[in-house]
C-alpha cells in the first residue's frame, strides 16, 4: 500500500498516516454494507420467527438508513469540538450493543430501534473514519487514498450477502447480529492500536448548535464543495436505483436464477471496486475531474440503452446485464472522487464537510430505492429513468464545482 507519494500532514503529536491506519478505517467503511447485506436473505425469517409482516422488516432497513445519514451529519461536527479517537471508539461500543439488543431482540419493534441506533453509530464511526484521512492527507495523496479506501471497502457488498446466506444455511439469522457485534470489538481494538489522535485541540472548533450552523454554512457556501457533493450523492442515487430493482429486472422479468444473479451482483460490484482502485493509481497523473466525466457519461449511456431496451424491447437481459456492470463501474470513478475532492474543498471543517457530504448520500439512497420500485417488478422503465438522472444531475454537479 503506497501512501507516501505526496507529503502528508502530521500533528503536533506525531499522529500520520499509516497503512494500519488505513486498513482501519477499511474496516469502518465496511460497517453499513456488513450490517446491511449480511440480513438482508434473511427477512423471510426474521418476518416469520417475530411475526412481523414484509413491510415491517423493510422498516428496519429503512431506519437504519435515517440511523446512518443522522449519525454522520452529527458524528463529524462533534469531532471536530472533541477530536477524532474517543468519539470513534464511543461509536463503535454504541455499534457493537445495538448489535446484541438486535441478536436478542424479541419483537420487530425493538429490532426497528435498535437497527435505528446501529445506523447511527455506525454512521457517525463512518464519518470519524474519514475525516482522520482529511486530517492527515492532501492533495493527490488525499484523493488516493479516499479511491483506494472505497476500492478495497467494495469487497464488503459482495462478501456481506454470501456470509449472510451461509450463516442462514448453518445457523439462525440472529447469529449475523452476532457476528456484526463481534466484528465491533475487532473494530474497537484496531482503533485502539492504529488510530491516533489526529485533531490536536488548538485544530478543534467549539461545540454546539450554533457552531455547527456556523460550520455547516461555510462548507454549504462553498461552490466547489457543493458541486462536487452533488457529483457523488447523484451518483449514488443511481447506484441504489439499481441495487433495489435489478433483482426485479433479472429474477421476474428474465428468469434469472437466485445463484446466476447473486453470481452476477457480484460481478457488478467486482467492476465498481476495480474502477475505484484504478482511479486511486491514476491519482496525480490524470486530472480527478477527467476520471469522473468519463464515469458520468459511462453511466449516462448505460441509462439510455436501459431504457431504449425497457420501452420498446421488454428488457432483454443482455442488455440489463451490461447496462448494470456500466453502471456500477461508473460509479466507482464517480462517487470516490467526487466525495475526495468535495474533502479536499473544506480543509478547515473536515469533520462538518463529511457529515453534510454522508448525510445527503445515505438520504439520496433511502429516498430513491422506494422510488425506483413505483413501476411495480414487470418495468425497468422508472429505474432507467432513474439512472439518466443520476448521471444528468452528477454532471452538473461538475460543471457547477468547476465554475
């Protein structure tokens, strides 16, 4: 793992940027997906063994969704008043206790909070995460190391899914939530170990309401900042387009088998996780901005050959297939970068600047996912049209940041 190809920051305690600090906060990006896709073949039974209807256990999902944007929005601000470590490690003991409660809840309706208050410390433990890279990296080394994080985070939603269905092939669903608590420890020691104090508290911003106002209308003034903010949270509004219909798109209406789409998830996320790791070597050789236009029309494209295919050929699955992987390794040049170079716009408010930046991507995610499945399982009509958007919104994302 190469950090050092351009000068990083370090702090009057000597906190710098290592590869076990990386690897550590690899292991906190890791957090939503394992949490999420781990439970996720499991809500037939989690419905059954709590007698909660589907909508109920979809609830869970969607709250942990409003757990991690509200996690990150607050999260960063407080440690930008507090430092970086004690408020990362209370996080991740939150994390790994709403775990448990969900390993032994015994209701859907403790399960709705306690996935709720999962959401929230594993969000805020997200945003902690990042903002010590902001703290101790710049420049290229900055944009390399935030593409190299999400490259190597991107095995998370593939390994999440396949763990889940072999925990639920051997045990019982309650023991993912063990695992997911386990896990928290482990996340809990690596910070003990890798992870200094990054904020030394002549750097640090004074608490409350009004403070993070004052933060939040700096970085929100920030042109640059916001159109590079718009470049990943479009993107990513597009990526979750996908992840809730495409299982539609193969399954009901091209008689994909549950393995062969699994198989082909797979395969999608493999080509969003490789993009991501290319764009991180390319870092400081090819402008960013360049990296993510080509993203955007990749994926602009792809939408169009969608939905071409979705009004007037019913969908062929040679073309979902390809359109799908264009999509997902578009965004792996898109929302990396675009989240890096948002970063790199507020060097003085990192903590604000990815608590407002994950905010709106994990609210873009929760709000689109419903909105892509209005059409019902027989149309990919409503998330083609999604996909365009994403892309067409993303682009003027660029174009307003650049100006």
């Amino acid at each position: 793992m190469t950090l050092n190809s351009a000068p990083a920051r370090t702090t009057d305690r000597g906190a710098r940027l290592t590869a076990g600090l990386v690897t550590t906060v690899i292991f906190l990006t890791a957090i939503a997906p394992l949490a999420t896709d781990m439970y996720v073949p499991a809500f037939p039974r989690v419905a059954g063994d709590l007698d909660a209807s589907a909508t109920d256990v979809q609830l869970t999902l969607t709250t942990f969704f409003v757990g991690m944007a509200l996690g990150q929005l607050v999260g960063g601000p407080v440690s930008d008043q507090r430092g970086r470590r004690r408020p990362l490690l209370v996080a991740i003991l939150a994390m790994a206790a709403a775990s448990v409660v969900c390993a032994l809840t015994p209701t859907i309706g403790v399960m709705t909070v306690a996935r709720f208050v999962q959401g929230f410390a594993g969000g805020w433990a997200m945003v902690i995460g990042r903002a010590v890279i902001v703290d101790l990296a710049r420049g290229a080394q900055l944009v390399r190391v935030l593409n190299l994080i999400a490259g190597v985070g991107g095995i998370a939603p593939i390994v999440g899914p396949l763990l889940g269905a072999a925990i639920l092939q051997l045990s019982d669903w309650r023991v993912s939530f063990w695992a997911v608590a386990v896990l928290g420890v482990a996340m809990m020691l690596a910070v003990l170990v890798a992870v200094p104090e990054s904020l030394p508290p002549e750097r640090r911003h004074g608490g409350g309401l009004r403070s993070f106002v004052a933060a939040g209308r700096v970085v929100l003034g920030n042109r640059e900042y916001v159109g590079y903010v718009i470049v990943a949270g479009a993107a990513m509004a597009a990526l979750f387009a996908y992840v809730a219909t495409s299982a539609f798109v193969l399954q009901s209406m091209n008689g994909l088998s549950p393995v062969a789409y699994s198989v082909d998830f797979a395969g999608n996320a493999a080509g969003m996780t490789i993009a991501a790791l290319v764009a991180a070597r390319l870092a400081g050789r090819i402008p960013t901005r360049s990296l993510i236009l080509v993203g955007q029309v990749a994926a602009l494209s792809a939408g169009v050959v969608m939905l071409s295919g979705a009004l007037w050929f019913d969908t062929p699955l040679i073309v979902a297939i390809v359109c799908f992987f264009v999509l997902m390794t578009a965004q792996g040049l898109m929302i990396p970068n675009g989240g890096a170079l948002a970063s790199a716009a507020v060097p003085d408010h990192p903590g604000t600047g990815s608590a407002v930046q994950g905010c709106l991507q994990w609210v873009a995610a929760g709000t689109i996912a419903p909105i892509a499945g209005l059409g019902g399982e027989h149309t990919a009509v409503p998330m083609a049209t999604l996909m365009i958007a994403g892309a067409a919104v993303s682009l003027i994302g660029l174009r307003i940041a650049g100006r």
